[in-house]
C-alpha cells in the first residue's frame, strides 16, 4: 500500500496502474500473470495518454537573455521570428499534436518568415515524426518561411541522417544551440529588411 500511495503521489497515472494492477492481481487469484498483463496494458496506455500532448512553448528573450516561455514569464514577442520549443519524443501517437502546434504558431505570427524549434527536449525520433518534419518544412517553405532547428540530439540526428531528411532540411539550418541560430536569423532578416535593425534592437525575440 505504502508502494502504491507513492506512485499516487509521484505521478496519478502511476498510481492507477498500480491500483488497478493490485486489484486486478487479487481477482484473477490464484493466476496472477493475468493481474499483472493487465496492469501492464494499463501501464502502456496511460503512457501513450500522456506523451500524446507533451509541452509546446513559445519563446521568448528574457532580461536575462535566456529564451523562456512567453506565457509564463509574460514576454512580448517578435514579428519577424517565431521560436518553439517542443518537450517530448516525436513518434506516432504524437505526430498530428506537433504538426498542429507548429502551424498554429505560424499562422498566429503572418509576418514572420523564419521558424526556429528549440529541439532540445526531442529525445526520440521514428518513421512518423521524421515524415511530419518532412512535410512541416516543405510546407512552409512553400509559404516563404525559413525552418530552423537548435539542438537536436545525436540519437535524433542519427534518424535524420539515414532517411535523408538532414540534407532536406540543409545543415545552414541545423545549430548546436538557440543562440546561434538567432544570429543566422538576424543577419538573414537584416539583408532582407532595410529597416530591421531598429525593429529588431525592440522585437529580438522580446529581447
């Protein structure tokens, strides 16, 4: 019981797997194997449950020059640039939630012509979430719209490499951190607007 009012505790989700695990175990007695499978299967759903609509934030700079999240730190944003941050797996159950958030930001921001997704929190990469990211960046491409990715992890480059999507995506718009590809941005958006640079000293990403 004690094992069970943790997991309640730690996450509720767990201790409902944990609950209906012990329940199940006692009914199905003495074939406990059938308790067990059954906790297990709840275990799994409520795992796909969760990770369905993992965290998406829009960024913006705080005083501090980090890039946070506009809604909880109450930061304006910029018009030329729109940053995202996704913090979860990419894979199949989550796909569509990715692709909406995205084309949400886009079409909430019409003149910005650059995207950048802060892709640190993105830990797993499959078939699905490569294609999506295929069909995001041929999309708004169409539409005059830059994609730019910070961050991503070896493992999720790994996926990329070998589908070919890497060269689709270009490596100028792959950086190791948000910082820098700010500063391609910026000079980007410098050449092709003249008077960007008195804008931008007010919109830097909020900055």
């Amino acid at each position: 019981f004690k094992a069970i009012a943790h997991a309640w505790h730690t996450h509720k989700h767990d201790g409902t797997a944990a609950g209906v695990t012990f329940v199940a175990t006692l009914a199905f007695a003495p074939h406990l194997d059938n308790g067990i499978m059954v906790g297990a299967g709840l275990a799994i759903l409520l795992y796909l449950y969760r990770t369905m609509t993992p965290r998406v934030a829009i960024l913006g700079r705080a005083q501090d020059g980090t890039l946070r999240d506009v809604k909880v730190h109450n930061l304006p944003v910029s018009e030329n640039i729109i940053a995202i941050r996704y913090d979860g797996s990419l894979y199949f159950a989550n796909v569509s939630y990715f692709e909406d958030a995205i084309l949400e930001a886009v079409s909430n921001h019409p003149r910005a012509r650059h995207l950048l997704i802060v892709a640190n929190g993105i830990n797993q990469l499959d078939a699905s979430g490569d294609e999506v990211i295929n069909h995001v960046v041929e999309r708004l491409r169409a539409n005059g719209i830059r994609v730019v990715f910070s961050g991503l992890k070896k493992q999720v480059l790994d996926v990329m490499r070998h589908s070919g999507l890497l060269d689709y995506i270009g490596q100028e718009n792959i950086f190791a951190d948000e910082d820098k590809a700010l500063d391609s941005i910026y000079a980007e958006v410098l050449k092709a607007v003249p008077d960007a640079p008195c804008r931008l000293l007010k919109q830097r990403i909020g900055g």
